[in-house]
C-alpha cells in the first residue's frame, strides 16, 4: 500500500521538485471537453509577438464562370473581404498558500490536496471561458465572474445566435437560429440540417456547401439520451417498422458539455439546459489562442516565494490565452425554450 510521502522530511528543492512533477502529470490526464470538441481551432501565440490577433474569414469570389462570346474578353470575377475580429489575450491565476505549521505538523496530505487541485484551476477555467461563449450565444456581452463586461459579439456586431446576421458584399441576411428554439428531437435536428442547406451563404450571398457535423448539447440526461438513442438506433426511431433505416446512425459526433447550462461564474442555470447545437468542425471560426498554456510557480531560495511575515510558500497556477467567434456561419443553436 502506498503511503503518502513524508513532505516535512524534504528539502525545499525536493518538495518542489515533487510537486512539479505531480502538476505535470496531472495535466497530461485531464481532459478539456469544449477545447477538444473540435470547433475550437486552436492557433498558438508565439512569445513576444505582442498580445492581440486579428481573424478574418477567407475572401469569397464567383463560385460559377459566365458563359463568354466568341472573341470577347471573360468576365472578371468578384472578390468579397469578409468579416474580421480582434482577439486579445489575458492571463488566468490562481494561488494556494502553505503555511508553516501545516509543515511542520506534517498535514502532508493537506497539503498535497491544496495543491494537487491547482492542476485542474487553469484548464477548467479555459474550458468554462470558451463553453461560455455558447452559454450566451444570445447576447453580444456578458459579465463575467471577475465582474468585467465580455464583448462576445461575431464580426457583424450581432449575438452568436442571431435571426438577422449580415453579408459584407450583400442584401441578404441569414438565420442561424433553429425555428421555434426547439428542444432536441429527430425533427429539430433536421431543421438545424435545413439551416446549413438553406441559410449558409458566402460574403456575396451566394449559397455555399456546409454541413453540420458535431452535436453539442447540456449534460441533460434527457436530451444526452435523446441524442444517443437517435445515434445509436438501428432503426428510424420514429417508425414502428423494425425494417427501416435510421439513416443518423453513427452519423453525428456529440459533445456532452457540463458547463454550458452555467451562470457567469459556474453555478447551475437550469434556464439553459435544452441549449443545444449543430456545428461544423470544417474551416471553424472559432479560434484558441495561447501564448502560455497553464504552469505552475513555485517558491524557491532567493525568489520571495516565503513570505518572511507569515512564512507562508505561496504556489500559483497561471495561463494567459485568448479567444474570439468571427461569424455565426458554422453554428446553429436553439435555447430549447420554444419561443
């Protein structure tokens, strides 16, 4: 039986080294449900290469040729800029204390605790940051739980979710709003199918080929297991003839996400447990960028990491990343409110 390592009983050097190690390997095992779900494009910041980032779509040109008459010059083709967004990096931290007398009256597993759950601090927070920006797909802004106002607007100034997006070379607007904000249910999934073949348009407001491939939902047992019995049924689960195929078998990838029916600050918002989502993992724009994935500082000699008052080792857990949506294009969503 293992037992706990005597961690009064080290040198500053070794109980530090212990923890590091601990920390990483903490991160290798974690695992970061939105940053993985295959939207989230992410796109590293090298060092020194200051702190904000613009994204744009790809420029759009004339999808179709004209027909040309005999020595006549061909048509030139149309170029469309799209939409762009700013992205601007801040940093994330959190530190723990450990004072003097839990070294000394050996509370080593209080300690190894204390520490041991900054591992976790930096990747959960990344992960409720960016399934936040589906939380409040709805809005343009929202305060987060620092108490600071988050412009989560795409690139048309409008909410993530919107019935009215705009073209920057057309007319025509777009919906991205599934109809009626249905909950989730074979036929609502085929409206969110509908709105990739029929509201999906290029920056000249010509249709383009797009096609939902992730489903993401709450982890509303209800809705989680709506979607896996329509996933996983050999049959049309609407029929009643055990002969017919269910032709969504294995046909989507579904993202159980447990922070998305949250408040700013990660407490349970039962309003938004029927939110769910269809998206497309093609050319996402959906970007992560990190300039320091998360890290552990630690005291040692000579870098005040004791405080000589209190004598207290004070370890931080920190990262500093960055994230922004440039368009509503690949993303449909329903609150599940039916309104």
């Amino acid at each position: 039986m293992a037992t706990t390592p005597v961690l009064n009983s080290l040198s500053l050097s070794q109980y530090t080294d212990l923890i590091t190690r601990s920390f990483d390997n903490g991160l290798k095992s974690l695992v970061s449900m939105m940053r993985k779900s295959g939207i989230v494009v992410e796109n590293p910041m090298p060092m020194h290469t200051g702190d904000t980032r613009r994204f744009g779509e790809r420029l759009h040109m004339t999808q179709y040729a004209s027909k040309r008459d005999e020595g006549s010059a061909s048509s030139l083709a149309s170029v469309q800029y799209g939409y762009e967004k700013d992205l601007t990096i801040y940093t994330i931290s959190l530190a723990v204390s450990i004072t003097e007398r839990m070294r000394s009256a050996g509370k080593n597993q209080e300690i190894l605790d204390k520490i041991t759950k900054l591992v976790n601090i930096c990747p959960e927070t990344i992960d409720l940051d960016l399934t936040h920006r589906l939380t409040f797909a709805t809005a343009t802004t929202y305060t987060d739980r620092d108490g600071d106002s988050i412009n989560i607007a795409v690139g048309d100034t409008l909410a993530l979710l919107s019935a009215v997006h705009t073209l920057t070379g057309s007319s025509t607007t777009y919906s991205n709003i599934i109809s009626g904000n249905p909950q989730f249910s074979k036929g609502t999934l085929e409206n969110a199918e509908k709105l990739f073949a029929e509201e999906t348009f290029d920056n000249l407001g010509i249709k383009m080929a797009m096609k939902g491939k992730v489903i993401i939902t709450t982890d509303d047992p209800n809705t989680n297991n709506a979607v896996r019995e329509l996933l996983g049924a050999s049959a049309d689960i609407t029929s009643s003839n055990s002969g017919t195929i269910n032709v969504y078998k294995n046909g989507y990838k579904h993202v159980s996400l447990p922070r998305l029916a949250t408040t700013a600050a990660g407490a349970v918002d039962s309003t938004k447990r029927k939110y769910r989502f269809l998206a497309s993992e093609d050319d996402s724009d959906f970007y992560l960028s990190v300039l320091k994935e998360p890290y552990l500082k630690t005291p040692s000699a000579g870098n005040n990491g004791e405080d000589l008052l209190t004598e207290n080792r004070t370890y931080t857990a920190s990262a500093t990343i960055g994230m922004t949506i440039v368009t509503g294009r690949r993303i449909k969503g329903s609150t599940g409110l039916w309104t």
